[in-house]
C-alpha cells in the first residue's frame, strides 16, 4: 500500500492498495456466470472486490483520506482501477502516457 498525498482534489490523502492477479487463477476461469472473459477481466474484478471494505473502514473510522485500488495482472495487463489512476496522475502527459498505452497493447 502506498499514500499520495496530493491526488485528490480536496487535498485529503489517498491510500493506495497495489495488487497483482492472475488471470488464470481459478476464481476468474471457474465462474461462468459473471460475464464475458477477456483482457484485464481478473485486475478489474480483484480490484472491486477490495474497494468496498476500505471505503467502509474509511466510513466507519471517519477518516479523512481516500482509497484507490491499482490492480494489473501477471501477464502485465492493467486493470480498469490502475489506468484510472494512471490517466489520472499522468493526463497531462498526453505523449508519455500515449507511449504506456501502446506498450500495454502490444503485450496483448
């Protein structure tokens, strides 16, 4: 986990929680019943499954910070939380964050 402390606008802190997942583990390859499969599919499901119970931690504590979840897969995917925060952070840096974006294609 880590803390930015300058990420969000209000000028709370927010806590980072870094994951990484495989995307062949059995709980995205078992379980038909979510959807189609695909690119990222197990970042971005890992990734919402830990949001709720930080938020509520946060909630219930009244803390003053945020959380994020920044979730990619062994196969170098990243999920839906992890490009969220990178646009975020780097979105102004339209040339190197277009050079990720490609890179991330590639290993497709």
């Amino acid at each position: 986990m880590i803390c930015i402390s300058n990420m969000a606008e209000d000028g709370l802190p927010t806590i980072v929680d870094v994951g990484v997942t495989h995307s062949l583990a059995d709980t995205y390859s078992r379980n038909t019943s979510v959807g189609v499969r695909g690119y990222m599919y197990a970042a971005t499901r890992y990734a919402k499954s830990k949001d709720p119970d930080y938020k509520k931690v946060i909630r219930d504590n009244n803390l003053q910070l945020h959380s994020r979840s920044a979730v990619m897969e062994t196969y170098g995917a990243f999920g839906d939380s992890l490009w969220g925060i990178i646009t975020e952070l780097w979105g102004h840096q339209r040339a190197q964050l277009a050079e990720l974006i490609e890179w991330q294609l590639r290993i497709q």
